[in-house]
C-alpha cells in the first residue's frame, strides 16, 4: 500500500474516532472563583504603587479654601501614576511571571514565579538583579516580545513625559538595555499602551505605542482643548540588531482622513492600541481606543473625537483608516481592547472599555444609556462591525484593563475588565471587578458577581490587567494592579441612578464636597494608600477540560520559516470534539498598559479530545488532531499550508523537511515530529477530498 493511502486510511480512522467521541454535554457554566493570593502582602509580594511628582500639584488644589471648574482643568491627570502589568515567562522555566510598573523613587517589580520550584504560586522580586528596575523612570505601560528571535522575551517599559526603555533579554535572567541607540528611546510622549507584532511581514516584531497628550501636569486637553495638546503614536520597525526606526508618518496610521469629521488628520488622545490580524486575512491590523473624555459629542455641540479606529494592513505595512466602513466609528470614552470570536461564527470582534453608563449619563442629557457602555462590536463576514448593545445587562461599569478568556472552560470566551478613575472632585468607583460569562459562545453575557477573591477591588483605583495562567491548572488567572487605594472607612456613595442593572450599585468615593454654589467644592480630607497589586488564582473547581496552545513562529529555525518566533498574529481555533470551534488570536497588547500571557488557554467543557488549527501570518494552515483534555501543546510553524493545494508528494516534503529541521534545532522532540507529521498529512487530505 503506498504511503498516501496508508495515510488517508489513518486519517479517516482518526477522523472517525473524532466523530465517535461523545458530543460534549451541555457546558457546565460557572463553578469556578477566585482568590486573592497577593492580600495582605502574601506570596511574596509587598507592591506599592508610589505617587508621581505631580500629585504634589493635586495636594496644593485640595489645599484652597475653594475648587472650581479652572482647579479641575488645573488638576493633575494619574497624579497616582499610571502602571502597568506584563504577564510573561520572562526566565524560560515553563512558569508565568510579572512585571509592574512604578513610579521615580522605587523601582519597578519583575516577580519571578517560583512554581516551577516549589510547587505552589509564590513570588521573588529580581527587577534589580535582572537590570530592568528603571527606578528613575515615571513608568507607565508595558509589553514584551522577542525582538532578535533568539528564543527570550524582550521587554519595553513606557514612560511619562520621558524616553521609553527597550530592554533586551540576555537569556541568563539578566536584561540590557537597548532602547536608547535606536528611534524607541527618542521621544518623550506620555505613552500609556505598546503592542509587539510583524506589521511588514520580515519575521521581525515591530512596536506600537499608544501616546496620550503632554502635559499630564492638567486636564486641559480632557474638559477644554480636543486637539492641539494631543499626541501622535508611534510605529516603530525593527531594523534587526536591536534598532528601531519611527515609521509612524509614512505607515499610515497618524492618517485619519478616512474618519468624516473635523479632527481629519489631527492627533487623539489613545488610551490602548493593538496590533493584530482582525480581518484574518494574514497580515497585522491595528485598532487604536481613542478617548472622547469630558470633551462635548456632536450631539452636544461638540465633536465626536472618541472612536475606536481600525487601520487596515495592506500587507507591505502601510494601513488605511475604515473605521467609518467597519461600522467602528463609535464616540465614546474608549480605554481599552480586547479580542476573540465571542459568539464562534469564525469572525474576530473587539471589545472595547469605557466610561461606563454612572458619571456622565445622570449629567449630560445628550448621553444615551449604553452610549458610555464598556460593550462588544460583533465582527461580519463583510469585514464590518455590529454593535448589539449589552442586551440584558442593561449597562455596564468604567473599564481600563480588560481581557478576553474562557475563564470557568465551558468552551466559550468570557470578558474580564477593571477600573477606577480619578475625576478630581471625587473618585469613579462603579466597577468591582468585572466578569462576564457567555453563555453558550453566542455573545449573551450575564454578569457573574459569584467568582470575586473577596478583595474589594471598588477600593482599588484599578488601571493594569494581565491574564494567563499562573499556576498551570489549565484555567485563567487574573492580576491588577492600581495607582491608590481608598481605605476604610472611607465613605462610597452610591451614584443613585436606577436602570435595572446588576451594576446598579455603582458608587463614587467623594473627594471634594459641594457648596451649593456652581462648581464650587471643598476639599473633604479623604486620604488614599499607595496602589496594590492583586494576584487572583482561579478555583479550577468546575471540571471542565481544558488545552492551552502557545504558538512557535520557524523564522530562523527552518529554512521557508517566515513567522516570528512569538507567533504573534497568528489565529488559534479549536474544535472540542461535539463542540463549537472558538478562535482567540495571538496578540500583544490592547488592556490597557499591559500585557497578557502569550500562552492561549480553551476550555472543552465536558469534552475530552480537540482539533486545533493555526492559521499563521502569511496565511499558511496547519492542524493537529486529537489534542487531550490537559495538554499543553507548544505548536510550531510548519511553512506547508494544509490547503495550499498543489501534489501530495510536495506538500508532505515540506512537511518532513520542515519538522526535521524543527527537532535538529531544538524547537520540537522526535515524538513530536512524528505527531505534526501525521496530523499534517491527515489534514492535507481532510482539506482536498472534504
């Protein structure tokens, strides 16, 4: 028997076997919740957010025996700072571990997980051993990839008002510097977001930062200025040898002129930004949440300045902007990003945080309930978006990190977001941690109030969210972290608007106190703490099955290998057997100021075995059959596309070729090898004979 019919006779065994499997059960939902392992300064981490120079400017406001609305323009924006969080295995020992940021006077942490030693979730602080403490620096976002391809992760810290700082991993847990003799570390921008990915498609990561506007010293460009203060972001290539090029102008994505309206061509205010394939057409998008703040809409008198904007990659690196055709062109007070397929019909959507519904509604008549809503936009087959509202949910809380994960591993992707906002006059404090379960991967969301650690995240002023699993249970975990915290007693008062909502017990902590007069307020003597940072393990109680997939880009370790070696932009779907496939793409970036676990975790709910497909940049398919319940799989670029059409004989010598020079270079075992090969071979006949 020749070997293609062998093959084909294997596959549809396999195949069958598939079918046979008992179709999943109905997906338990729920089950599950969280503990706050960091409270109290346990697991080894002691956290402190310090205070950036500019809140003095604050202190001084409180200290008038007045505070009107030109104090407020006056006051300082994040005069508790801005920090960040980065989720990432930062040592190479198979364990997630994390960096958050701080502010000048006390260095940043990089807290080393020590699972992989002791067997439980507990952390050391190495960031000044490991060189990447930047004490000097008023820190603010962070992101990290692998900039040279060399197998470590690299790390970019942001900065307020001062150059950014790129450090590269010496793959000895030590960290150099580089940032500073390349474009990366030339500006000084208030920076709040970065995303690593291969926009020109040289297997090359590449840098997005997300700017604000200067001076963070006042608000004038939140209540009074909606264009003139702003800032451009930045698109940095990377030109190999650690060195970077701003390419911001000629990339397209300072251009806005596909957006109708005033601000054609002007800089935004953008809070979170994200590199990632979202048409699923090979190549890395860019979707940018850009703030309307306190400035009026169009329908007040103003302009509608806060849209979420979607650049489109033609495939060379340059991006056109078709918010407007996507449907995207949404105002609101966009903060952050996250993405998945939410309702499984094999298109990506965003979702994207905000205001919420609490502040601005009961103030503002032009306001409609769910305008400020933190919601989802539904992708379509046509490229476009739908926005559904949050349906049931009514409205929803203030958001600045957020994520997309299957947290209870029913088989769908669930929404996690966070956030507090320091107004001036008082404290935004709606949101409690928030979670939000699909039901049935149809993007019907209920708010689930059942999971929460215990911490009183309402009395954190929550900024960074990162995701990913910390203690490899095969179930997403979740860390905060926030610039203050409010103590008891301090008093919350409940905002007092009804809609019917669960989040209808939103409250706001009362910092100044009105006169009675216009606008005036004085100043009540609430205090607040240094901010924490929270470490939320998941109970995993719930039994449901589970596989994770971290993807391996070949660029450099095969000969056709064109990914890089993160696999950043590529598109993971899996296929519980008798289940619906969800897809999650690979990605940096989009929560604000951070950045989650590269490894991708799915739940199969009562499944036991999957199918799971990689779609890569450049559009190359592969697929391997009969993932278990439990593993961790790290997946590699095969550059042999399952439906590249073409002989048999050609496509399964690329195939060999390809995993041979795989395993010699390290990336996969001997097993391994013969495991892809003869899922590929399966699949190249599953796609030409289906």
């Amino acid at each position: 028997m020749s070997l293609s019919n062998r093959s084909c006779l294997v596959g549809l065994s396999i195949l069958a076997g598939l079918v046979a499997t008992s179709p999943t059960s109905a997906l338990a939902d729920g089950g599950v919740d969280f503990v706050d392992i960091a409270s109290g300064d346990s697991a080894g981490v002691s956290y402190r957010r310090i205070a950036s120079p500019r809140d003095a400017i604050f202190d001084a406001l409180k200290a008038q025996p007045l505070y009107t609305f030109d104090d407020l323009v006056s006051t300082p924006i994040k005069g508790r700072g801005a920090p960040g969080i980065a989720m990432f295995d930062y040592d190479g020992d198979g364990d997630q571990d994390l960096y958050v940021t701080n502010g000048p006077g006390r260095g940043n942490s990089l807290y080393e997980n020590q699972l992989d030693s002791l067997g439980v979730v507990e952390f050391v602080d190495v960031a000044a051993a490991a060189g990447v403490a930047a004490t000097s620096q008023d820190s603010t976002g962070t992101c990290y990839g692998d900039i040279d391809n060399d197998g470590d992760q690299d790390l970019l810290v942001l900065g307020t008002a001062g150059p950014n700082r790129l450090f590269e991993n010496n793959g000895d847990g030590t960290f150099e510097e580089t940032g500073q003799l390349s474009d990366i570390g030339s500006s000084s921008y208030h920076s709040t977001t970065c995303s690593f990915g291969d926009v020109d498609g040289d297997g090359l990561l590449d840098v997005l930062v997300a700017n604000t506007y200067g001076s963070w010293d006042q608000q004038g460009a939140i209540f009074v200025e909606p264009f003139a203060q702003n800032e451009p972001n930045e698109l940095f290539i990377n030109q190999g040898d650690g060195l970077f090029s701003d390419q911001a102008a000629s990339s397209g994505i300072l251009d806005t002129t596909g957006f109708s309206g005033p601000f054609d061509g002007s800089n935004t205010i953008t809070w979170a930004a994200a590199l990632i394939d979202i048409d699923r057409d090979g190549d890395l998008d860019m979707v940018q949440a850009d703030d309307q703040a306190a400035f009026p809409n169009a329908a007040g008198g103003g302009i509608d300045r806060g849209v979420l904007h979607l650049f489109e990659n033609d495939g060379t690196g340059f991006f056109t902007d078709v918010s407007v055709s996507a449907g995207l062109n949404k105002q609101g007070q966009w903060m952050s990003l996250a993405f998945s397929d939410l309702n499984c019909d094999g298109a990506m959507d965003i979702f994207g945080g905000n205001l919420g519904d609490y502040m601005f509604l009961p103030l503002d008549p032009s306001y409609e309930l769910g305008a400020s809503s933190s919601r989802w936009f539904l992708g379509q087959s046509d490229g476009s978006y739908t926005d559904p509202g949050v349906g049931a949910l009514v409205s929803t809380p203030f958001s600045w990190g957020s994520g997309a994960a299957d947290y209870d591993n029913d088989g769908d992707p669930d929404i996690i977001f966070h956030g507090g906002l320091d107004v001036g006059p008082f404290v935004e404090a709606s949101n409690a941690g928030t979670f939000l379960r699909n039901q049935g991967c149809n993007a019907d969301f209920v708010h689930d109030e059942e999971v929460l650690s215990g911490t009183n995240h309402r009395r954190r002023n929550v900024q960074g969210v990162a995701i990913g699993d910390l203690d490899n249970d095969g179930f997403a975990d979740v860390v905060s972290v926030s610039n203050f915290d409010t103590p008891e007693p301090t008093p919350q008062v409940p905002y007092g608007v009804t809609y019917g909502s669960t989040f209808d017990d939103a409250a706001l902590v009362p910092t100044f106190a009105p006169t009675g007069n216009p606008f005036e307020f004085v100043f009540t003597g609430i205090g607040v703490e240094e901010g924490t940072l929270s470490v939320e393990l998941n109970s995993a109680g719930n039994g449901n099955g589970w596989l994770q997939i971290h993807t391996l880009g070949a660029v450099g370790l095969t000969d056709d290998g064109v990914v890089n070696r993160d696999g950043i932009g590529a598109t993971v779907t899996v296929t519980p057997a008798g289940g619906v496939s969800a897809s999650s793409p690979v990605h940096s970036g989009g929560t604000y100021a951070s950045d989650h676990a590269r490894t991708l975790g799915f739940g199969l709910g009562s499944a036991s075995v999957a199918q799971v497909d990689v779609t890569w940049p450049g559009g190359v398919k592969n697929r391997l059959y009969g993932v278990n319940d439990g593993e961790s799989i790290d997946f590699p670029e095969i550059p042999c596309s399952i439906d590249g059409g073409g002989s048999f004989n050609t496509y399964h010598k690329c195939v060999k070729g390809s995993l041979k020079d795989l395993r010699d270079a390290g990336a996969i075992t001997n097993a391994q090898r013969k495991r892809f090969r003869l899922s590929a071979v399966i699949a190249w006949f599953a796609e030409t004979y289906s």
